[in-house]
C-alpha cells in the first residue's frame, strides 16, 4: 500500500485538465448522443405504433440490428466505413455522437413502443372524439404519457449507455477514458489511474440521476402518484 501514490496525479496541473476535459467531452457527447437518439427514437416508437405499412417494419429492423450489434463495431463503421462509403471525413467527436445517437435512439424506441402500448386504445379514442388530428393527438396526448410511464427505464438505459461511451476513445475521442489511459501511459501507474476514473464515472452518474430526477420533477407535475 506504500507504493500508491495518488498525489501524482494530482499535483500535474496537465494530467487535471486532461482528466476535466475528458469529463466534460464524456457528457457533453453523452447528452447531445441522448437528445438526439431520444428524438429519433419518438419517430421510430410513432411508426411502429401506428402499424405504418412498409415504414414499421423498416423501423423494426433498425431496432433490432442496433440493439443486436455491438456499439464498438457501429462506432467503427460510423467513423471509418461510411466515410469511405460516402466520400465525407468529420471530426472524430461528431463520428461518435452520430454513433451514440444511432445506438441510443434504437434501446429508446424499443421503451417508448412499450410505453405507447401499454396505455391501450382509449387515450387515442378519446382524442380522436375531440377532432384532435392524429399527429396531434400523439403529441400531446399519448407520448406525455408514455414517456412518464416509461420515465425510470429510459432514465436507467440512459445511465447505462453512458458508461460504455469509454469506448469512443478507440476512435480518437480525446474523452475521460482517453485521458486516463494517456496519463497511464506515462506514469505506468495503472491502479492509481483507474480507480480515480471509476470514482469520477461514479460521481458523473450520480450526477447524471439527479438531473434526470429534477427534469422529471419538473416535466410530470401533471401525473398523479397512486
């Protein structure tokens, strides 16, 4: 226990700005990668919802290639195939946020459709006798409450796709993973580095779950608890 010593790290100002800036570019993908994917996901669940023919199925399909592919083989392709397939080159963060918003936007889906279909056919019948046209009634009526119903899942599969973004380092994401295997690198002091990753992580997903349940606090004053 004599050879830990975590002051090594803390005392290098550089090593403390790249482990802030890994944080920061973490979250700031992390969030831009939820809100994006959870957008994408409202159409995908509203597709499948409404049994649209050909698109439904197509949806189906993307749903479950995402959520049966790993999401280090996506951000691959994402980042090197489809420039090749397309002839474009981005920054290596807007690869990954593309990567993370496919890959959220598909796990979404799958818990909003269940949350739409959880709440049967009166929401939209009732919308529907008050001359609400059926996009409208989708919105305002049926999605508020799927998303409440559903609130704790995608709150929970949220927190679980931030903690495998750490993978978007392979891709030159310069993000808290990448920093602490280039602290590593040159101190070699491996344990000291990655235990002080896994404590940040712990303290950013904390954080993260308290956010979501402010939002939530203030998104669903309207439901009722039973």
């Amino acid at each position: 226990m004599s050879n830990l010593r975590f002051f090594e790290i803390y005392r290098n100002p550089e090593y403390l700005w790249l482990l802030a800036k890994g944080a920061l570019i973490s979250a700031v993908l992390t969030i831009g990668g939820g809100v994006l994917g959870f957008l994408l996901a409202v159409v995908l669940a509203a597709v499948r919802h409404y049994k649209i023919p050909v698109l439904a199925q197509l949806a189906a399909a993307y749903v479950e290639f995402i959520r049966n592919t790993p999401l280090i083989v996506q951000m691959f392709f994402v980042a090197f195939g489809l420039p090749l397939l397309l002839g474009y080159q981005w920054p290596f963060w807007a690869h990954a946020l593309l990567a993370l918003s496919i890959n959220f936007s598909a796990y979404f889906a799958e818990i909003l459709r269940a949350g739409l279909a959880s709440l049967g056919a009166g929401q939209a019948e009732a919308a529907d006798a008050l001359g609400l046209p059926r996009w409208l009634s989708f919105v305002k009526v049926c999605l508020p409450q799927a998303v409440a119903a559903m609130y704790p899942s995608l709150n929970s599969q949220f927190i679980f796709l931030f903690l495998t973004t750490g993978i978007i380092s392979e891709i030159g994401v310069t993000d808290l993973t990448w920093a602490g295997l280039f602290i590593d690198s040159r101190n070699f002091r491996s344990f000291e580095i990655f235990f002080t990753l896994t404590i940040i992580y712990l303290l950013m997903s904390l954080g993260f779950k308290t956010l979501l349940a402010l939002l939530h606090d203030r998104l669903f004053k309207w439901k009722v608890v039973r």
